[in-house]
C-alpha cells in the first residue's frame, strides 16, 4: 500500500509564504495521480492542485490559482505545494492524497484518491 507522510504546515504571516511536503513511499500505478486538498471544521474537503509524475499535467482550484504551485520531484518520490501570498482564507488542514488515474473532470473529486496522508495544519493570520 501507499504511504503519503506531509509536512511543512505552519504558522504565518499574511502575504506570506510556505511550501508543503508529501513523501510517498513508492510510484507505481497506484498513485500516478497526486493531489492537495484541505479543509476546515464545518466545511466540505475541497481540491487544492494535482500533479501527473514525470512532466504530467497539473492542475489548481480558481482560489489558489497563480499563488501556489504543485511539484514533483522523482528521485525523492515527492510533491510540493509552493503557497504564496497566503490569506487568511488559506487556514486549513492539509492533506496529501494519491489516485492511480487522472481525468480532467474528476481530479478534483476526492473520492477518486485511494491513499490519504495525516494532514499538515497550515494557519494565516491577518
């Protein structure tokens, strides 16, 4: 099975930056398709960004798009979510997640992710 472990979550500044970590313990079919999703108490898990390993294509939800950015890099079997110029609205629980097949309209559905990480606490403040 799949093991994600996250980190890099924090306590920062508005307009401040950080970059999370999600270490996956293998790539195989099973999670070709990684994602970020976050959420908070009394809300629905919502999408965040998703990266294809190997040059795939990546993906972001409008909130966050153009401030942060999902990477990867293979030989440490790893995806980074850049996030700059946080806002408040950006305190969350944040979790790594792995699929085993992209589509273009439901990368962003978490029920298509089989493997989860922990969450990594990620909190702005004004």
């Amino acid at each position: 099975q799949v093991q994600l472990v996250e980190s890099g979550g924090g306590l920062v500044q508005v307009g401040g930056s950080l970059r999370l970590s999600c270490a996956a313990s293998e790539r195989t079919f099973r999670n070709r398709v990684m994602s970020w999703f976050r959420q908070t108490p009394g809300k629905e898990r919502e999408f965040v960004a998703s990266i294809v390993w190997s040059g795939g294509p990546t993906s972001y939800s409008d909130s966050v798009k153009g401030r942060f950015t999902i990477s990867e890099v293979n030989a440490e079997n790893t995806v980074y979510l850049q996030m700059n110029s946080l806002k408040p609205e950006d305190t969350a629980l944040y979790y790594c997640a792995a699929g085993s097949t992209y589509s273009r309209s439901l990368h962003n559905d978490q029920r298509v992710y089989n493997y989860w990480g922990q969450g990594t606490q990620v909190t702005v403040s004004s």
